[in-house]
C-alpha cells in the first residue's frame, strides 16, 4: 500500500509538471521597471487624459497590490478631468498576440479609486474602467469609439450608473443591455443587484488615503468593487471570453457572434458622461490602477484528459 501511495504521489508529480508545461506564461508586467516604451497609447484626443505606467500609488495612499513583491508600481489611468469632453482612451503592449496561442487567460490586479465621499461619490466620479480582449493593440476602445473591434468589459468607479457592469462588442457597439444573457447569473448589470451585493460588501478608503485627502470618508455602496484590490480575469477558452471579479462570474461572450480585431489585450479609461470633476483632486483620486498583469496559455481539455489518462494508467500499472 506505501509503494503504491508513493507511485500515486510520483505521478501526480508527473502530472502537475505537464500542467505548468500547458499553462505556459505568455506575458507578465508588474510595473518595477519603467516599461513605457513596450506599450502603445491609443487615444483619439477628445479629451485629456493620463497614462503613467510608473506611477506609485502610494502617493494616495494606496497599499501593494497582492502577488508583487511588495512594491506599489503600476499604471494609472485618468480621463476627462479639465475638457468636459465625453471621451476615454486605451493602451496595449505593443505588437502582442496571445490569440496565437490558443486558450489563454489574461489576470490582473485592479484598484479603483473615487473622490469621495465614498457611495455617493463627490465630483465627477462616474467614469467607467475597461479592458479586454480581441484588439489589434492600435484601436482606442472606448464606449462611444465609432469603431469596436475588439471584446471589451466595464465597471464604474461609484456604480453611479443604470449599467455599473458592461459588455461591448462588435455585436453590441453601445454594449450588451441589462438582462442580456451574457450578464447571467445576474439579472441586471446595475450594482444593486443583489448578485453583487451578496458577493462585494462595502469598502473603505485605506486609513493611508483618509489621512491624505480627508474627504474620502464613508463606504462604498454594497454591490461596488472599488477601493480593494481585485483579481480580475478574462478567459478566452473553447470559444467564450468570460470576465470574472475575485472569482465571481461578471459576464460572458459567445466569441462566434462577434468580429475580432487581433489577439492582442488593452486596459483603458472613459468618462460616461461630458461633464468633468470640479474636485482639486479629481486627476489624483478617480483613477484606474493596473498590477501585476499575467497571461497564460490555457490547457486544452483534450490535453488534460490526456494527463488524466495517463495518470490512470500508471496508477493501474502499479496495483498490478
């Protein structure tokens, strides 16, 4: 029985090392380094904007992201602060296409950050953070872009929206419309929904921020998934690109109904509305902060069966 435990364990060993021979990193950016030169701006000038991709967000007093190292390097994103212009923005790395690949998973740590008071939020505050898949890394996505070409998703810095969580695509321009099946198991895409109030309580300004801008008081709204770190990903796999928040399903979109620009990802930042922020901190506080991004090239499921199999085998070869 011990030499057929210790088999069992030896190719379990086997079999995990074939796993992480498939799941194969693709890409990996955690913002230590300055690496603005590996990255493309796509922004069709409507407004001003910001891009820093080595901010530190400490400066607002914003912990390390998790998986990091403990560093607090990262790109920021801000838009429409000064124009009042109805307009948003997006970067790629420059010349990426996972889509070569096969299946693959793009994850990523997300902070959003509002000027408060938080819930009800202060100055212009409803703006909208977005990323994706799909794109030719040469097209700014943004809501209102006349041009989607790519599979994007969306989320409200204060869920000040109708629609809080959104879906575009080339099959839905203006975005997929509450209720839509690709927001099941939620029934609306309002952060009232009790699909996401049951699954993100509110938040709090970290005590490092209050202590800096002390109008950051309050919570957020039950439902919002601002101010925290979130593990955010998009599969592409089996034909679906699927967004999930911290393990919990957002949104999925059947990739045969759509039209695909490239294989390449973006991250990007829109107002959802002409108005700007009168906030003195409006460029310091409603931001968009990226970590810590990771794609990976997804098992296909008849390689794993294949694992699967051949761990039977040599469990059955031992007994014997």
């Amino acid at each position: 029985m011990k030499r057929i435990c210790l088999s069992a364990c030896a190719a379990l060993a086997v079999v995990l090392a074939s796993h992480s021979a498939f799941a194969a990193i693709l890409y990996s950016e955690n913002f230590n380094a300055d690496p603005t030169a590996n990255w493309t701006v796509n922004d069709p000038a409507l407004t001003d904007k910001i891009a820093d991709f080595y901010y530190d967000y400490s400066a607002i007093g914003v912990p390390a992201a998790p998986g990091g190292g403990g560093t607090t390097r990262g790109l920021k994103m801000s838009v429409n602060n000064t124009t009042g212009v109805f307009g948003g923005f997006s970067v790629s790395p420059t010349g990426e296409n996972f889509s070569a690949s096969g299946n693959y998973k793009v994850r990523f740590k997300m902070w959003q950050n509002y000027v408060g008071p938080l819930g009800p939020g202060g100055s212009g505050t409803t703006q909208l953070s977005t990323f994706g898949v799909g794109t030719s890394g040469t097209t700014a996505f943004w809501p209102g872009a006349a041009v989607k070409e790519s599979v994007a998703f969306g989320a409200t810095l204060d869920g000040g929206s109708a629609n809080d969580y959104r879906a575009y695509s080339t099959a839905a321009p203006t975005g997929y419309a509450s209720g839509n099946a690709v927001f099941a198991p939620a029934t609306s895409n309002n952060d009232s929904n009790v699909y996401f109030t049951g699954n993100f309580p509110s938040s709090s300004a970290p005590a490092a921020q209050l202590s800096l801008f002390p109008g950051q008081t309050g919570s957020t709204s039950a439902g919002e998934i601002s101010f925290a770190w979130r593990d955010v990903v998009v599969e592409v796999a089996d034909g679906f690109a699927t967004w999930t928040v911290d393990g919990v399903q957002m949104a999925t979109i059947n990739l045969s109904t759509v039209t695909l620009g490239g294989g390449n990802i973006f991250f990007g930042m829109s107002d959802t509305n002409a108005g700007a922020s009168a906030d003195v901190n409006d460029s310091l506080l409603n931001v968009t902060l990226i970590d810590n991004i990771v794609v990976m090239q997804v098992p296909e499921p008849s390689s794993m069966a294949l694992v699967g199999l051949s761990l039977v085998g040599l469990l059955a070869t031992r007994r014997r």
